[in-house]
C-alpha cells in the first residue's frame, strides 16, 4: 500500500477524526525509527515549486516530490551546472536557492541575484545590489516580485521576470524616527548592525532581520510592505522603557543587548503568527554589566504577523554567557502526542535540545524543568536553566572518545559551565550542538532531521586581551547527523560522521524516502531516511554549506544545490560559486574536480618560520616579531600565540630549545597532544628544555599554565 495514502482515522483519546498522511494497516508495528503516523500537516509540502527558504512557510524543508527513491537515487547525474561569479573562489556563498514555475532565484555574496532556467541552466537576468557584501541568504517571492537585502542595508524588489529594481528602502537609518535611537548617527547600539537572513513574504508583507550583535547592535525584525517597502512594523530584540520584558536588563545595557534576528522566521497564516528567533545578548561573553534574564534574547518569540505585537515568548537560556543563540529556523508541525493532534513550534539551538511547544500559547509540549546551574557571582549567572521533556539530540559534555575530546590543561565542563578570566573549554561550544541549520521536518517519516556539530569551545571574558570563544588550535572537528521524533522529543538514531554539519549544511527530505545533505568538502550526499545510510555522493566543487531543493519541470523531478562554501567552523572550507541541477535522465557524468578539504584539526595559520631564521629555538610566554624576526618583548599569559615562533618548520632530526626567558614573571611549559611526542615540564624563568624530533610529522603543543597559547612544530 501506498505510505502517502490519506485516510480518516480514529485517534484514541481525541474527540474526532485525525487524517493522517502515512498510515497504513501496520501503523501500530511502525519501526521505533520512525515517526509515524503523521497526520496531514496545516501547511502543504513543496512540489512542483520551492518557492521559499525553508520550502514553505512552515520551513519543513521537504518535498512531496517522489520520482527520485531510495531504489533509483544511485542513478542520480548532473542535469546542468553553471559558475555563478565567472568561477570566483573568493567568497563564501550562503544562499537558500529558492524555484518557483521553472525558474531558480539565488543570491551571491558578491551580490548578484540571478534568476536561472531550472531546465537548461541559463541564466535568464542578474542584478547586482551593490559592492557592499554581506551574507545572502534567500529572496523571497511574491507580487511578482523578487525581495533580497543587500550589504549596504538596502531591501530591494526586484521584478521576477526581467531582475529591473522596482522599489528600494533603505534600512537601519534612525529606524524611521524611533526614540531610541540616536538621531545624529542613526544607531540603535553600540553598532547600527546590518541586514541579515534570507526574506520571507506572505500576504502582503516580507519578513526582514538583522544581526551584529557581537558589536553591540540592538536587534530589530522588520515587516515591509511588499508593494512599496513602506516599514509596518518594528520588533526590538531587546525591549525600551516601558516595554515588556525591559526590566531583565540592567540599567541602560538594553541598548547595546544584541539580541539579533538573523535566521529566517517561520508563518503560521492560520494564526497569523510569525515566530522568530533571537540571539544572544551582548557582551555574549561577559555577563557582569547586564543583570538579568536579557529578552529576548535567546528568545523564540511568536508576534503578530500584521502588528508586531508579541502574542507569547520562550526563553532557551536565560542570561546567555555561552553564545547560545537561537539560530535555526522554527518549524512548525502538526504530530501526534498521545493520540491527540497537537500544533507545534520545534525550536533548537545551541544547546543541542530541542524545545517543542504549543505554537498557539507557547506552552512547553513535553513539559519542562527549570534546573539548577553552575554559579558564578561576577557573570552574575541565571540559578536556573530550563531543560526540555525528552533528551538532547547530541551530547551536553566533552567526551575524550570523541572530536569534542578537550585540548589537554583548560578547565573543561559541559552546557552551562561557568567560565571568567580563564580559558575553558565546554562543549556544546559557541558552534553549538546544531548551529546556524536548516532541518528539515519529513511528511513521510515524522522526524526532525538535524546536522550537528562535534567542536568545542574556549571561553573567557574578553578583559585584557583576553579571547572568547575560540576554537583552541589543535583541537579535532567532526559532526553527524540526528533524527528525533518531535511525539517524545526522542533521538531516533543518529549518525556520527567525519565533518561538522551545523552550519548552513541544511537538510532536504523527500516523499521519495532520501536525504539531501551537503558536507564542507564539496560533497553532497543523499542517504536513506530511515536511517542515515548513505545511498548517492556527488563532488561540487566547493563546500556544500546551503540546503538542497527539489523542484518539477514538465514531470521530471530536479534536486540542485548552492556550493560554495563557507568560513565555520573550518577557516579552509573550499569557496565557489557552483550551481548544480541533477535528475536521473541527467547526461553530466563527469564530477567536479574535487577541492582541497578543510583540516579535521583547528590549525595554526601563522606563516611558518624556519629553525634557521629561528635559531631553532621556541620562546615561551612571548609572541613573534614578524618584522623583526625574533620574539617580542613583553610576556603574554592571555595570547593564543605567544609562543615565538608559534608555528616552527624544521628537518628532521633537529633538536629544539623551548626557553622560559629569564625576564618572563610567570612558569610556563610546552606539552605535546594528543601524541605525547614531548613534555617539558613547568620551566621557570631562565629554564630551558630541548628535544630532538626523529619523526616526520605535525606536533601541538601548548602551554599548562596558559593552556589556549598553543604552538606547532611541523617536522619535514
């Protein structure tokens, strides 16, 4: 029998008929992997067309689109393939490509928004929006008409059919006479931030976010008219006098809290509800000026869909220290929890959980408890936290089994370990358990389907020079892929992998039963998504850091993909400019030639200096002088680098001396991980310690009194 066959059912325990989508006459034998039944959604799936980011408004990211199977998917090959920018390598690209009647709609970074033949490839018109670049992450389409922002702050709508710019508004200046905002620079904050996020419409109006808060702006999402761009509505991530939720901040730092919307929202056109994420406040590390739980911060907060007004909100962490920001893209579903149908928001985060609630009131679905926390006065943290009804969908500590296995010397802890003035690890880190993603919600298997991250993260405040959250160098980097069951909150299954997938590696689920997930180098895979397996790869040339979709011309089904990489969480990750379309008739057998991948390990990239040029000697506690080819003058016990010459190029058989120069005030040491190739022990000022390396090979070592000052010898 047919999965997608609709039929009316009884559900036990309701008090009428639940229509469901996949049932079948051994629903109750269903595997515990999956989700099922799931009733038939409020909101259809994309088919012919995937007309938005997400695939509709619900952001389900799926298709109803089933010629591609689990069976036929290996005979998968390129329908066409073109460069978007002339083959650049330059730039990272963000963008959710978005098709509708045909033709596909892509933002570049460089700016260009192009609309392409879905069938051929050609491209039928490019605008370009400006030399200011920023993140491009989806136009929306609507009124005939194509939105996008650009990096000079400019919302542009755009005419679908031939790209002329039919209206412009300028944004972020003086925030149309807002009084909180000063009139003289036109910011809301600390920094006036930027535009972010890809744009959605509906009925009349597009959703436009921002971001900056590592800068201090003040978040705001806007609804624009779509036929002029007139400004309806501003709601201020971090709330003014008077305001609801302006007393969780203490005295004036709601006017540099951050608090960014700079992901996608999602609609619910039933309830006229948008709901948007928020992120964390500013400083995201240091909590000692801003007393208080920071709305909304960290926040999903459902508003008006035509006033602005906030109708109800949820809270993921209060008091953020960790950049724990909300970062993925509601999904709204309809599923069944003990036999009643229930509308539900699934919001994730960085945390790795995820939080289901009732999308009409917010209420938690699985319940939820408010745990107590590790203190610390100075950071003046939250006491509680809240923890969701179900299980995190990865770990919540750092596990030596694992990537997240910590560089050895820092203070380690998991979620909501404190942290101050000394560089600790806690995993999930600032690239968080899920980071920036696109999951995807399936029609046909009931799961929630997420890419994670396995990275850590060094925190401190950032008093002194000091860092936060930093990857610490030498540290290993993977991920995987988890499927939860949004009826429980429960892992499904989940498959470790060797690559980080938690940012922008968005997920594509299909009526055919395949996953389509992209990989930092340059992969795309399509797996079973009953359980991961892997059934399909294709090279793209460049990192695959933008979620797939699926469109329909003249009843043959197409996937395609953006690949062209981006600067999280490997600062190698190859870029590009690859648009590819695939089908099964496809005719390109021929790949990409595939591109260096990024390194599984957080590397050192400091110019290498020679053991000649430096005396194939390391000076402890002191940075290097590269204009002067020797190391600095002043100790440093706060640097990342202040091992002179931090990255060292030498043969082998050469014998090093680390020195701890007599003027140093502090001990210091170089230890090797994870291979224990040396260990010098604490050297006091004026002590020196040698070692010959016999083996070829690229050694880390850092420092136990200051752990995140790490060095590399690399032996030739």
């Amino acid at each position: 029998m047919d999965r997608r066959n609709f039929i009316a059912g009884a559900a036990a325990g309701t008090a009428g008929a639940v229509t469901l989508l996949n049932a079948t006459s051994a629903e109750a034998a269903a595997p515990p992997s999956l989700g099922l039944p799931v009733p038939v959604q409020s909101q259809d799936a994309p088919g012919k067309n995937y007309p938005k980011a997400g695939g509709n408004l619900a952001n389900h990211n799926y298709s109803s689109l089933k010629a591609i199977t689990t069976r036929n998917v290996g005979r998968l090959k390129g329908a066409w393939h073109i460069n978007l920018e002339g083959g650049s390598t330059t730039s990272p690209q963000q963008c959710a490509v978005v098709a509708q009647s045909g033709v596909l709609y892509v933002a570049t970074t460089q700016q260009n928004i192009s609309a392409v033949d879905g069938r051929t490839g050609a491209v039928k018109w490019t605008t370009n929006v400006g030399r200011e670049t920023t993140n491009m992450r989806g136009v929306a389409l609507g009124e005939g008409l194509a939105f996008t922002i650009s990096g000079s702050n400019i919302v542009y709508a755009l005419d679908q059919k031939t790209g002329a710019v039919r209206w412009t508004r300028e944004m972020l200046i003086e925030d149309q006479g807002d009084p909180d905002c000063d009139p003289a620079t036109g910011q809301c904050g600390g920094s006036k931030g930027s535009l972010a996020g890809a744009v959605v419409y509906w009925d009349g109006l597009i959703y436009v976010g921002t971001q900056g808060s590592t800068a201090g702006a003040r978040g705001r999402g806007y609804a624009l008219k779509a036929s002029t761009g007139e400004v309806v509505w501003t709601f201020w991530g971090t709330p003014g006098p008077g305001e609801y939720g302006n007393d969780t901040w203490e005295g004036d730092t709601w006017k540099t809290g951050g608090a960014v919307c700079w992901i996608h929202p999602a609609v619910d056109p039933e309830l006229g509800l948008v709901y948007w994420t928020f992120g964390n406040p500013y400083p995201r590390t240091d909590g000692s000026t801003r007393a208080g739980d920071n709305l909304f911060a960290n926040c999903l907060v459902a508003i008006d869909a035509k006033t602005g007004k906030r109708r109800w909100h949820f809270q993921s962490v209060h008091h953020d220290i960790w950049d724990y920001d909300g970062v993925m893209s509601p999904i709204l579903a309809d599923i069944l929890v003990e036999g009643k149908k229930r509308k539900v928001v699934v919001y994730g985060s960085k945390t790795g959980m995820y939080y289901i609630l009732d999308r009409t009131n917010g209420k938690p679905v699985h319940g939820m408890e408010e745990r107590p926390v590790p203190q610390h006065a100075l950071q003046k943290t939250s006491p509680t936290q809240p923890f969701p009804g179900g299980e995190p969908f990865v770990d919540s500590e750092p596990r030596i089994d694992k990537a997240t296995r910590p560089v050895p010397f820092y203070q380690t802890g998991g979620l909501f370990e404190v942290h101050w003035d000394r560089a600790t690890i806690i995993y999930p880190g600032a690239g968080g358990g899920a980071d920036w993603a696109y999951p995807s919600f399936s029609h046909r298997t009931g799961l929630v389907y997420v890419g994670y991250g396995l990275i850590n993260s060094a925190y401190s405040n950032t008093h002194e020079g000091r860092v936060n959250t930093s990857r610490p160098y030498g540290e290993y980097f993977a991920g995987g892929l988890s499927a939860v069951d949004p009826r429980t909150n429960t892992v499904a299954w989940r498959k470790d992998g060797e690559w980080s997938l938690a940012h922008g590696n968005g997920v594509l689920s299909t009526a055919g039963g395949v996953l389509f997930q992209g990989r930092p180098d340059g992969v795309l895979t399509a797996m079973d998504d009953t359980d991961g397996s892997e059934l399909w790869t294709w090279q793209c040339g460049a990192g695959v850091n933008t979620p797939p979709l699926s469109y329909e011309i003249d009843g043959e089904q197409y996937v395609a993909v953006l690949a062209g990489g981006n600067g999280l969480p490997y600062p190698d990750i190859p870029k590009g400019d690859h648009l590819w379309a695939f089908k099964l008739s496809g005719h390109i057998t021929t790949q990409a030639t595939a591109p260096t991948p990024p390194s599984k390990r957080n590397q050192i990239r400091t110019t290498p200096v020679t053991g000649a040029t430096a005396n194939n000697t390391v000076t402890l506690g002191r940075t290097w002088d590269a204009t002067k080819n020797a190391p600095g003058t002043a100790e440093s016990l706060v640097s990342q680098n202040a091992m002179a010459p931090q990255n060292l190029k030498i043969a082998k058989g050469t014998t090093v001396t680390f020195v701890n120069p007599a003027d140093n005030k502090s001990a210091h040491g170089a230890v090797a991980f994870f291979d224990a190739e040396f260990d010098s022990g604490l050297l006091m000022p004026g002590d020196t310690f040698t070692h010959t390396f016999s083996t070829a090979g690229e050694f880390f070592y850092n420092d136990p009194i200051a752990p995140q000052s790490t060095g590399k010898i690399v032996v030739e």
